[in-house]
C-alpha cells in the first residue's frame, strides 16, 4: 500500500466511527501513513506477554495501544463537539489550513 495524503495530525482529537472503540474520542499518539493506519491514547488496548530483559527486568503482560484504520476516525471540530469531515482552504496570507465541513471552523492552531 503506498503512502496516502493525511488531514490528521499528531496531537489532534478523533473519534472513532466503526469498530469496537465507536463513539469513543482520543488523541493521536502516532500516524502510519504507509499502512494508512494509527495509534490513539487509551483506545484499542492490546495485551502483549513479554519475557524478562535487559530493557524490562520484570516480565508479565504489558498492556498497550493497538492501531485502527485511518479511515475509521474523524477529526473533532472544537466548535461542533464532534468528528467532522474536514476540506484544505488557502487563506489571504497563503497559508493553508485544515477547515470543518460543517461550521467552517479553522482546526489549525497557530
């Protein structure tokens, strides 16, 4: 699969729109636009076993955040309250920025 053009950031709120998490909000932690997936904050936890190592001397189970599809999240509209579609406008300056289909909010910070 190649790398596919992302409106998502790390750091953004998403919420989930299909799967086991729907409904559920959190926030980007990592993107992988080559597997067109990502990683949100204390959604899709998976239990890994692990043996003791240098690095962990205590083994056990360790619990950790699994990757959804990139296309199963939308961006939150601080505005609007929830996952919204977004579109790219160019302002007056030249500066592009990320907008919200619905309100028209800019979700760019900065």
């Amino acid at each position: 699969m190649s790398a596919i053009k992302l409106k998502l950031k790390k750091d953004d709120i998403v919420e989930v729109i299909a799967g086991r998490e729907k409904g559920k909000k959190g926030k980007i932690l990592a993107l992988f636009p080559n597997d067109g997936r990502l990683t949100v904050e204390k959604l899709n936890m998976l239990k890994r076993h692990t043996k003791p190592s240098a690095q962990n001397k205590q083994g056990g189970i360790v619990e950790k955040e699994g990757m959804l599809a990139i296309s199963n999240v939308l961006l939150v509209c601080d505005k609007c309250g929830k996952g919204v579609r977004i579109k790219r406008k160019k302002l007056e300056d030249g500066k592009r920025v990320r907008v919200c289909v619905k309100c028209g909010e800019v979700m760019d910070k900065g």
